[in-house]
C-alpha cells in the first residue's frame, strides 16, 4: 500500500470509529509500529487527528460524544499524571477538600503526602481510590442521581449537599476551554462542579493542555472566576501567555 492510500486509509479508520489503537492500525494495514506512529504524527501536524496515548482520536470525536470514564483513563495519560503531581502538591496539612469527578482527579490520589486531610467528592472513582488506600482522614461521599459513564452524582440532592459545605480547596476537571469558558459534557456536571467551586476558598480547575482551545456541550464556568489552571508541561507559550488574560496558569511546581 502506498502511503498516500495508508494515510487516507487510517483517516477513515479514526473519523469513522473515533478512537483507534496503533495494534488495531498495524494488524489491519499489515504495517509496523514505527511506521503507523509516523503516519499518525504526519496526520496530527495536518490537523486530520488527535494522538492519544496508544492510538489517535478523531477530531469531532470528544465534540459529539462524551467518553466513558474507563475510555477517558486511556488518553492523553502522561499529561494527566504531570497535571495530577502539581495539583496534589497544592493540598496541604488540615486542608478540606472537594475532588469532582475525572480521571485526572482521581490520579491525584497517587500523589497525595499529607498526615491529616479531609475529602469531599461526588465522584465515585475518586471516592474508592481514596478509601482503597486510606488516603484520607475523613472522606464523604455525596450521593444524588448516579451518572454510570462518568461515575459521579449529580442533581438537585447532590446539589443541595454542595451548597452546604465550605471546603478549602476545589479541584475541578474539565472537557475543554475556550477563551474565557469552561465546558463540561452534561449539564448537571457542570451545575455541580460550579457549585462546589463557588464554595471553595481557592478554586482549581485541572487540565491537561490539549484541552485548551476546546468546547463542549456545556459552558459552566469562566476561568476569571478561577484562582488556578493547572496544566502539563507540554502546554505552548503561545497557549499559556494567552490563557493567563484570564487565569494565573500552573505548568510546573516551581511556579506554586
């Protein structure tokens, strides 16, 4: 197969399933590793597609169809522990804190070092990993109406829950930012997520760089309401000088 036929043939595979695996590409064009990494490389810098960890995303694909919390575990995951490690090192002793749903989140769980920490989520991902390991003092679950592809509670219970907790610190996924907005896939998400960083003496939002330039279904925070936006080291100058208009950008933990 020449490679013009290869590169139209693995654009066709990724916009029509979404996500593809580089084992999927190479057992299906009869190609090796190396050359199916070249070729999605080649396509990225066209702008045809989006690498993830272990294959590559369409670019429509996170726009028209909200990931599963066990798919969203398998992107981009370098980048989401780089962003977990810098904001698991904002929490400090005594702290209150709320962890919304996300897999980013739920990785900060691997980095936290602290004697005494109280935890308060709405996801229940989050909420195991943390119990699993004890690695909180005290630990609350908020209940409400349980979404099963994203593994957090959600409405009008969950929200006046929310509404009554004062918590030192929020941290916040997201699915996209755009300018001055944040975007999440559901609205009852996103009206909690809000909620709890109203709530919050510091209010920080997580996310890794590709994310950035992005929208989703829901707009439900500005980023000048924000104290924080953490990210990966990979983000640009260009993006980071843009986006700190807004917000004071975390790249790196010498910038705390």
């Amino acid at each position: 197969m020449l490679k013009k036929e290869r590169l139209r043939t693995i654009s066709d595979m990724v916009e029509k399933r979404g996500i593809v695996t580089v084992a999927d590409m190479m057992n299906e064009l009869d190609v090796s590793d190396m050359t199916v990494r070249r070729d999605l490389d080649e396509l990225e810098a066209a702008g045809h597609l989006v690498r993830v960890h272990g294959g590559a995303q369409s670019i429509s694909y996170s726009e028209t169809k909200e990931l599963s919390h066990l798919e969203k575990k398998e992107i981009h995951i370098h980048e989401k522990k780089e962003v977990a490690r810098i904001a698991a090192s904002f929490i400090e002793e005594g702290d209150t804190v709320f962890l919304g749903p996300g897999t980013t989140i739920e990785l900060m769980a691997d980095y936290l070092n602290v004697s005494y920490l109280r935890v308060v989520t709405n996801s229940l991902p989050v909420f195991e990993k943390i119990q699993t390991n004890h690695l909180a003092d005290e630990l609350y679950l908020i209940g409400g109406s349980y979404r099963e592809r994203t593994g957090a509670f959600v409405g009008s219970i969950a929200n006046e829950t929310i509404q009554r907790l004062k918590v030192t610190k929020a941290f916040i996924g997201v699915n996209g930012i755009h300018n001055n907005h944040v975007f999440t896939s559901n609205i009852e998400e996103g009206k909690s997520q809000k909620l709890a960083l109203d709530n919050a003496h510091k209010k920080i939002i997580v996310s890794d760089h590709h994310k950035l330039n992005r929208e989703d279904f829901y707009s439900f925070y500005e980023l000048t309401e924000a104290d924080y936006l953490i990210t990966d080291t990979q983000v640009t100058n260009e993006l980071k000088k843009y986006y700190s208009q807004y917000v004071k950008i975390i790249s790196d933990k010498g910038e705390k």
